[in-house]
C-alpha cells in the first residue's frame, strides 16, 4: 500500500481487462458491473487491512495518510479517464473517507470533538472511526478526550465486528434487457463461428444424461451427431419463438425422413423439436404402437424429440 509501483499493478490488471472486454465487445452495461466488482473487491481488501488491529503504528499517521491518499487517487484517475468513476465512488467510499481522515492534518483533527469527526467523516461507522481515534499517532499521548465517543455512541463505537467490511456485501450482477450486440434472429455467416462449433460439436453436442426428459428443468438442447448447419439456421435462427404452423412443421419432418401426420404434432413436440431438443442415439427410431390389425397400419405417436434420420 505504500509502494507506487503496487498501484501501477493494479492498473495494469484494470487495462488489460478493459482491452480484453472491448475485443470480445461485451455489453456497455456488463462492463460497467465487470469493473465495480473490480473496485470493490479491491477497495474491501485495502480498507480491512488499514483497519486490522496492527495496523495504527504503520498507517495511522499524516504522512502514511497522504502516501495512501496519492495511492488511491491513481486508481481513483484511472476510473476517471475510462468512464467508471460512478462505479468506483459507489463501491471505495468508506476507504476513501479513511484515507481522508489520516491525510487531514493533526493540528487540525486536534480541533474536532466526536461529533465534528461523526459529521465529517460520516460514511465510516461509530466503530471504524473510533478505531481510527484510539489508534491514531499521537506521540505517547492518549487519544484527546474530546475524540471519545458520546455516552450514545459509546455502546456502538466499542463492536468490534462492525468494523471490517463484508466480502459478500458486493453489489448484485444485473443481467441487461437490450442495446445488445449478438443477433439471435439471423444465422451468423462468419467462419469463425461455424469452426468453433465444429470444434465444440462433438464436446458438448452428442451425448444426453439418462435424467434428462421434458419435465425436467435440467433437460437441456442436445445435437445429435449428424446435425447440419442448414438445420440449425432453418430451426432455431428463423425461428425465435417456436412458433410455427403445423405444415410447416410437417413439412421439416418430411425432409428429415419422418412420417409423421401433422394432426399427430403436438405443441409440446413442436416446442421441443425447436428448441433442438434431439435424441443422442442416432441409431434408434421413433415409437411406434402396435397395429391392432393389418388393415389398420401403424400410428406414429410424436415423442418428445425429432430425429433426423440417415
């Protein structure tokens, strides 16, 4: 905390991150929180080691106070350049009121009773800025009586759990709505796309957990191992609500091979063969009932999945 170059570290990290998000062209919004959490978790780790309880020899001082201050505020002008002060000011408040404190001069500080600190100081709580007081470098002198806290803030002032700051108290991640980048409705035509699904296909796209069914919530769209570009553009990009009429439907399953009347397509088996929900056997047909009689020919009931046959 006392070294520049540490500083220098820090931003280098921020610089490489904020490289990496714009080459990915992540979401204006996303990046924003990506960065808060950034500023948070690293304002936290500051601020609980200024407060442990060793700390007051080494920090609590004029001069250790202006060496953080000067610190801080080169993160504090990186946020500025890159437009993330609002999300830096949000999340290093209380540090920046600490460093504040410690970098006010001591003649000054000697000025103020309890309630001037409590006023001036006031995003820190009774606790942390008590701790502050008694720990402060006042030569062999005990803190100023005037510095002690009032008899209602005596209670308050003395819970040494109110001071170090939570990790968990970070601010929750919000998933933005709109203004994003990625198309959904139509395919993507770079080959860069299509070589990393090659590549990831065979991963992720053929095998299916035996717990899997409609039912579940954790039935996920599965590829089968045969499963073509041109299917994948015609069933999911064209079609972003699985919303299609019966003879359309049909007319699909015909070309896969599939026999299948459309009064027999039910809403659930169109939903599911649009959200390219397929079997991972390749191999196995479609369940047929059992004809009653050879003049009645067999019914092919809808599953829960389509199949592309071969």
């Amino acid at each position: 905390m006392s070294k520049s170059n540490g500083m220098s570290k820090i931003t280098s990290v921020f610089d490489a991150v904020l490289r990496l998000t714009n080459s990915q062209q992540l979401h204006h919004d996303v990046l924003k929180q990506i960065f808060m959490y950034l500023f948070f978790f690293c304002s936290t780790s500051i601020f609980n080691k200024l407060f442990a309880e060793d700390s007051g020899p080494l920090y609590y001082n004029w001069t250790a106070g202006v060496r953080i201050r000067t610190n801080l505020g080169q993160i504090e002008d990186w946020a500025q350049r890159n437009g993330f002060e609002e999300e830096f000011a949000q999340v290093s408040e209380k540090l920046l009121t600490a460093a504040e404190f410690l970098s006010t001069s001591k003649s000054l500080l000697l000025k103020f009773d309890w309630m001037k600190l409590k006023t001036n100081f006031q995003p820190l709580n009774e606790a942390q800025l008590y701790h502050l007081v008694c720990g402060y470098d006042n030569g062999d002198k005990s803190p100023p009586s005037s510095w002690l806290p009032s008899p209602e803030d005596k209670h308050q002032a003395n819970i040494k759990e109110d001071i170090p700051l939570e990790m968990t108290a970070h601010p929750p991640f919000l998933i933005p709505q709109d203004n994003g980048c990625i198309d959904l409705i139509h395919p993507p035509d770079e080959q860069a796309f299509w070589k990393m699904f090659k590549e990831l296909h065979p991963l992720y796209g053929v095998t299916e957990d035996d717990s899997d069914s409609g039912f579940s919530p954790s039935n996920t769209p599965r590829f089968s191992s045969n499963f073509p570009k041109a299917e994948l553009q015609n069933s999911f990009f064209n079609t972003p609500d699985g919303n299609r009429s019966d003879t359309e439907v049909y007319r699909d399953l015909s070309q896969s091979g599939d026999t299948t009347s459309p009064t027999d397509i039910s809403t659930g088996a169109k939903k599911q063969f649009y959200k390219l929900s397929y079997e991972s056997d390749t191999n196995s047909t479609p369940k047929t009932s059992t004809p009653s009689s050879p003049k009645n020919p067999p019914i092919v009931k809808t599953t829960r999945v389509y199949q592309q046959k071969t």
